[in-house]
C-alpha cells in the first residue's frame, strides 16, 4: 500500500497534468490547492484541498489527517512582471511558503519532496547549453524567489534526512493530448500560447521582440518542454526517491533549441491561419538563445520524453484553447443571462453537479483574466 503523495498547486496547469499521471500510476493524491489560478475541475484523481499555504494551521491539519509520503511542491505565483512589481508578493508566496511547508514536513517528518524550479535561476547564461552546474544568476524577483526556495530545501535537506529532486524547468508547453486538461488562463505571455492566440483570433498579431540576435534567423532561440514529458519527468522523480537515492537537481528540457520564427512558422502551418507577424524592439535582458543540457535527468532518473515534437506541443495547445474558447462563450452567456434575470447566486464549489453552467464557472476561476480577452474575440 502506497502512501499518500501531497501535491501543492496540483488544481494548476503543470500540476493537474501530474496529479493525472500519479493517478493512473495508483497513487493516493492529495492536492491543496488555494485555486487561484488553478481549477478544482483539473483535479482528475485524488482528494482535493482548498486551502492556501500561508494558512499554516490548515497546512498542518492537511498533514496530522494524512501520512504523505512525499510532497510535490508546485504551488507559486509566476509571472515575471508582476515579480518586479510585487517582490514582496513573489517572496511572500514562493520563498516563505516554501518554508511553511517545509516546517510541515519536519513535524511530519515527511522526507522527501519534488519542488518545481524554473531555468529562470540561471538568468542569461553565460555559455551554452545551459548545465545544472551553470552559474545561478536570476535576473528579476521570480527567478530570485525560485532561486531562495532551492536554497531553503537543499540547507534543510543538509541539516536532516530529507532528500530531494529539483526540476528546472525550460519553456512549458502543450496540453493534456485527451483534451481534459490544459492551461486555463487565455491571457498567456508566452510565445506557443501567444501564437496560438493569434491564429485563434484571440489576439490581433504576434510580435517579435528583437531580429539582430546572433542566431541563424535573427530571432531568439528557447527549449519548449511538452507538459505531458514534464509530469512524466516528477513521476520518474518520485520513483527515484522512492527508491532511496540521493537528492539531486536536474533541468527538464529537451536540449534543444526553436527560433521564435521556427515557432511562429509551425503555428501558422498546424492552424492553416496566416496571422500578422509584428518585428518589434529587443527587450532588454532577453538572451539570444536558451537551451538546457538535457543528458543528466535521462541518465539519473531515466526520464525518456514521449512528446518531443514542436508540432505536437503546437497541436494540443491548439486543441485545447478551441475547448476553453467553447466553454468560455457559454460562460459569457450564462453572464448576461444572470445579469439580466439578477436573480441567480454564484456558488462557487457548491453543487458542482447540479447544473452545466456551474460547472463551467468552476472550471474558469480565472474570469477576470478571460473576460479580457474574450470582448476582443466576440468582436
Ligand atoms: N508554466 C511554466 O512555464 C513554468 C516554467 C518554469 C517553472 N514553473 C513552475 O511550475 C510551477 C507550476 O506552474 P504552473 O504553470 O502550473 O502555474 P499555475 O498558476 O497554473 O499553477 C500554480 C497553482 O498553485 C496554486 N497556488 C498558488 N499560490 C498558492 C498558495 N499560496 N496556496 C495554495 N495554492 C497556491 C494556484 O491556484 C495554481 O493552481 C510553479 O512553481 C512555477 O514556478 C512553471
């Protein structure tokens, strides 16, 4: 019999794709999740707790009424202009709730953890590709806090008998290929989404930022991971733990390199839409090329990527912004039709069942985000 495994942000994007995993795997899954932009319908498998990580008395109730034998740890706040607006945000969330929860593990003495990190703590790499033992420089406040909360686990793992398996991941991508689960908010900065966005419509163009790079086109180069290698990566993770190993930090990429034209190309190809393309200023801090070395998690864990095919990364982030698109039109329905009857009360995780509306508005936490986006889109 399997413990349970807690799976912090496993309501949000790359979590739910891994809560699914651990699921059909036979894990036990537990996942606290505040859903503040994750969603309880993205939670295919397991036990869903709403409840946020700064609540250290419901966090320690969580663990007094399960025996986790592991955690994962993806819960953050993650978008990079924000962290330079709201350090304090940033820190607040990714560095001192990363301690809340490791203060849980200690009393619970819960011994091993997966922590979701980013490529961002490498900043702009000086050589390439980019190795677990490159320099650590991140260059603004996310990165940073990413950066601090390696730094918490790796000195408490010293100081006791937890082990632990960092993923550094590169640029996310791509959807769930059943179409259940996938990134929710439509209000993407980043480039597949962006591209996508474009040939849905959904915005009016894409824009290149900076055609002098030192690259074969001009444009700058990144390593897209499909998100259904990336769960497969903390699967293989917790496996290796399980088995007693060391603790280790490994990037997840799959060490190779697409230019922002390469990807603007495939979108356009995959959607049969030729969207207007806009050559835009270099922005400052942006790195020619990013690519990860990808040999380490292979050989340490044994991780064997399934999905590494831009056009397929392209296709399922196609697919599913067309479902969320669907579901979202009806959402904007069910709006004016509440707002016009004033009669009927949102209650949010209530009665998930008792009709398809609500259902709908469970699954789009995130409306502020999505209404944005959608007038334009009706338009
Ligand atoms: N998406 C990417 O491209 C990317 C790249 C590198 C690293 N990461 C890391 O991966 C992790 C997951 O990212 P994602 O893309 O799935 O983001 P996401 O926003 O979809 O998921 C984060 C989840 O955590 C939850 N959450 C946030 N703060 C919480 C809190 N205080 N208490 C409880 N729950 C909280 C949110 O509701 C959400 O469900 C993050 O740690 C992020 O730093 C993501």
């Amino acid at each position: 019999m399997k413990q349970k495994i807690l799976v912090t942000g496993g309501a949000g994007y790359i979590g739910s794709h891994v809560v699914r995993q651990l699921g059909e795997a036979g894990y036990d899954v537990v996942v606290y999740d505040n859903c503040s932009t994750g969603s309880p319908q993205s939670v295919l498998y397991g036990k869903l707790i709403i409840g946020d990580l700064s609540d250290i008395d419901y966090l320690e109730q969580a663990f007094r009424e399960n025996e986790f034998g592991a955690v994962l740890h993806f819960a953050a706040s993650l978008t990079v202009p924000d962290s330079v607006k709201y350090p304090l945000d940033y820190y607040a969330n990714n560095t001192r709730n990363t301690l809340n929860l490791l203060n849980c593990c200690d009393r619970a003495g819960v011994d091993k953890i997966i922590f979701s990190s980013t490529a961002a703590v490498y900043g702009e790499p000086k050589t390439l590709p980019v190795t677990e033992s490159s320099a650590t420089e991140p260059i603004n406040p996310y990165g940073r806090s990413k950066l601090c909360s390696e730094w918490l686990i790796k000195d408490y793992a010293r100081a006791s008998s937890l082990r632990y398996v960092i993923l550094r991941y590169f640029n996310v991508a791509g959807a769930e290929p059943g179409g259940r689960i996938g990134q929710i908010s439509l209000n993407t900065t980043h480039l597949i989404g962006v591209a996508c966005d474009a040939a849905l419509k959904l915005k009016p163009e894409v824009k290149i930022f900076g055609t002098n790079f030192p690259t074969f086109d001009g444009t700058g180069i990144r390593d897209y991971i499909h998100v259904e290698d990336l769960a497969s990566a903390h699967v293989d993770a917790l496996r290796y733990l399980e088995k007693g190993h060391e603790s280790q930090t490994l990037n997840c990429g799959y060490g190779k390199g697409y230019s922002v034209r390469q990807v603007i190309n495939k979108v356009k190809e995959i959607s049969g839409v030729d969207f207007p393309v806009v050559e835009a200023d270099y922005r400052c801090g942006d790195p020619a090329c990013v690519t990860s070395c990808a040999d380490k998690i292979r050989q340490v864990i044994g991780w064997e990527p399934q999905y590494n095919d831009l056009g397929e990364i392209i296709h399922t982030t196609l697919s599913w912004k067309k479902k969320l698109i669907g579901l979202q039109r009806n959402q904007i329905q069910y709006q004016a039709q509440t707002q016009y009857q004033n009669s009927i009360q949102f209650q949010l995780h209530q009665n998930q069942n008792q009709n398809q509306n609500q259902n709908i508005i469970t699954l789009l936490p995130t409306l502020s985000n999505t209404v944005k986006v959608l007038p334009h889109y009706c338009s």
